[in-house]
C-alpha cells in the first residue's frame, strides 16, 4: 500500500480534451482535425409578424440547402451574473439627487435581487462550428470527428499532430474561410450578422465550458496562457 501511495498521478483533464491547440482563431484538435466556431445573435422568433416568420423560415430553408459541408449548430445556456448590473444600479441610486427617482431604483434594485435569490437568470448563446476533417489531408486514422470538441474522450489522447502545426494551420485556413464567407453572407440574408470568434474569445468560451463554476478568464492577456485551457497567472 505505502508504494501505491509513493506513485505519482501524472495523468491530467487535458489528457483526455480533444483540443491540442487554439492559434490564429482556429480550435485544432489532436488528430489534425480543425474548426471555425462563428457566433450568432438569436432572433425572438415570436415577435415577428406571420409574413416575417414565413420569411425567416424560407430564408432558413435555403441556407440549409445551400449547404455543400457539414456544420455544427450549439445553443449553450450559462447561468446570467449581474453582479455588475447591480453595481451599476447602486452607482446611479447614489448619483440620483431626485428622491423620487432614487426612490424607483431602490425599488427596481431590490425587484431584481429578489428575481435571481428566487429564480435562476440564464443567458443562451447561439454558435455555429465549420469543420476541416482530417480525411481531408489523406490522413485516414482520424478517430474524432467535429461534433464532440465540447466533451472528454474516455482514453488518453497523447499523439503528435499528423502534420507540422504550421503546415495543418495553412491547409485548414484554405480549406474553412470559404465555407466562413458563405455562412456569413448566408446568415446575412437572414438578417443576423455572424462573426468569427478569435482566439482570445475562443480560450475564453472553451475555459469558461470546463470550468463552469468559474467567472471568466477576461483579465488576463494572451501571453498569460500557457495552454487553451491550462492557464497559469504570472
């Protein structure tokens, strides 16, 4: 038992994450596979008029069918912090020297604590993940596909990438910025401008997607990573 005890555990979580990097605004996972996640804003499809939502559908439908590759669409629910909301409000209860409207923001603050001690406030955000396969190099021993960059593997994932970084890095680029340009243009017709995640947004999501008890990682700089989702502050 003593000896059990003296072996150390070497093994760690990003041993078994399917992420060996985030460079240039590009996730590249271990078996030489590589993604584009763009973010989206929703739309409150229930507001719409009949004739818009016939649209918006219409409008849906051919973006799918315009479609020549696979994507990944992921809806993420987190729980809302408005710590700084309230903040904001104490700092204008405090400026306000109208007694009536200091009156209301006290009455307002106290309404939106109570509102989150009762119940929780989730926040949704909308992503859509472009995918470069790894059977698109000729590489057939790729063992992940794009659809579960999100989750553990359930065996160490230690092999070096099938290619040289930079080399994977050129070849994905050329591969996924057209597929980026028509998502982009498609989802514009649809009214909803999609962006490209960089690569500090995308340590931000990823950081705040394995460690969910955690606030964000929105202080530090990027030469505080050390890795995208081991960090160490210096």
């Amino acid at each position: 038992m003593a000896d059990i005890k003296q072996i150390a555990i070497r093994g760690t979580t990003q041993d078994h994450l399917l992420i060996a990097d985030i460079a240039e605004d590009m996730v590249i996972l271990k078996d030489g596979s590589a993604v584009y996640i763009l973010e989206t804003p929703a739309v409150n499809f229930d507001l719409l008029s009949e004739k818009e939502q016939e649209a918006m559908i219409y409008a849906y439908g051919s973006l799918l069918n315009s479609l020549n590759f696979p994507i990944q669409i992921l809806i993420r629910s987190s729980l809302k912090n408005i710590g700084s909301y309230l903040k904001l409000l104490q700092m204008q209860e405090q400026r306000q020297k109208t007694p009536q409207i200091k009156k209301l923001i006290i009455s307002y603050k106290k309404f939106v604590d109570d509102l989150v001690q009762r119940n929780d406030v989730l926040t949704k955000a909308f992503y859509v993940v472009i995918p470069f396969s790894v059977f698109e190099l000729g590489i057939q021993s790729a063992k992940a596909g794009f659809a579960s960059i999100f989750s553990f593997t359930h065996q160490s994932q230690k092999a070096a990438l099938p290619l040289p970084r930079e080399t994977l890095i050129q070849r994905a680029k050329a591969n996924l910025e057209p597929k980026r340009d028509q998502l982009i243009h498609s989802f514009g017709r649809l009214g909803l401008r999609i962006h490209q995640l960089g690569t500090r947004q995308l340590i931000n999501l990823f950081y705040q997607i394995y460690n969910e008890e955690a606030p964000g990682i929105k202080n530090f700089g990027l030469a505080d990573f050390v890795s995208p989702v081991t960090l160490r502050k210096k």
